[in-house]
C-alpha cells in the first residue's frame, strides 16, 4: 500500500510574520500573483491547521499550476477536516 504524501511547507518562507495571510492571499490570487500566494497560504494553515478555506485554496493553487501531489496533498488534509466536523 502506498504511504500517503504529506504537504510540503518552504523552509524559509519570507511571509512567516505576516499577519492576516489569509486576507492577503485572497488579494494576491485576485492579483494573479500565484506563487506568492501559496507562500502566504502556507503560514494559513500552518498557523491554523483547521482553516479549511485555506488547505482549499492551497490545493487549487496547485491543483492550477500543475502541481498534482500538493494539490492531492491538500485535499487529503481537507477530507480529514470533514471527517473530523462530522463527528462532532
């Protein structure tokens, strides 16, 4: 069986201080800034694991730029959230 992929963040990510990455990276994807913005939704949902607008937009962001194992890598975290909401 194989080992489901993990998502990988950047080491040094220039965005890390930011504050309201996700209000940023909203304003980056209406400017077409796409690889910015994946950085500023990376510190999203590092800082909030749960943030499912943000693990959905990462994973389209991929999903856009032809990066298919962190896009898959997104939803599976997006799928677990799901999971997880509809125990409670």
């Amino acid at each position: 069986m194989e080992k489901r992929k993990q998502y990988d963040f950047v080491q040094e990510n220039p965005y890390k201080d930011i504050e309201n990455p996700l209000e940023l990276a909203k304003k980056l994807i209406q400017e077409e800034k796409h690889q910015e913005a994946i950085l500023v939704l990376q510190v999203e949902v590092k800082r909030n694991p749960a943030s499912s607008e943000g693990w959905c937009l990462l994973g389209q962001l991929h999903a856009d730029n032809d990066e298919d194992e962190a896009s898959v890598a997104c939803l599976l975290v997006l799928n677990i959230l799901y999971l997880i909401i509809e125990r409670i």
